[in-house]
C-alpha cells in the first residue's frame, strides 16, 4: 500500500517517526540480550533452578505425603509383627 504525499514536511515528519520506531526497537533488543545475558550469569541460572525446584516440590508435598503415609504404616505394622 503506497502513500501519497503532498509536501516534503509529511515525508519529513514520516521519515522521523520511522527513525524513532528504528531506535525503540534496537533499544528494545539491546535491553533483551542484557536480560539475557544478566540470567545466564551462574548466581541466576542458580537462583532460578532453586525456585523451579522449590515450586515443583512445594506443590507435590502432599501428594508425596499422600502416597508415602501408606507406605510407612504397612512397613511399621510389618516391622511390629516381626517380619
């Protein structure tokens, strides 16, 4: 889709915002890869596995639970009697 201009002032003014879109967007992709670069340091890789791995299990504590108690009350009753 064309445009059609009728003056230098609009091809200007459509020149600058096409400038200031240009430099949004490297900064944009400046600040990504220092994102990047700050969560590969190894503190964070660090840090981020511990919350991923504390996540995981926080929410799986009582299923865990669940699937043990029955477990250990039939190796407690097991281990009353003698075998």
């Amino acid at each position: 889709m064309s445009k059609h201009y009728s003056s230098y002032d609009q091809i200007n003014a459509d020149l600058e915002i096409l400038k200031l879109e240009k430099e949004i967007h490297k900064q944009h992709i400046l600040l990504s890869v220092e994102k990047t670069k700050e969560t590969l340091q190894p503190k964070n890789l660090f840090q981020e596995a511990l919350t991923s791995y504390k996540k995981v299990f926080s929410n799986s504590y009582v299923r865990i639970l669940q699937l043990a108690i029955p477990y250990v009350i039939d190796w407690l009753i097991h281990k009353k009697r003698g075998n």
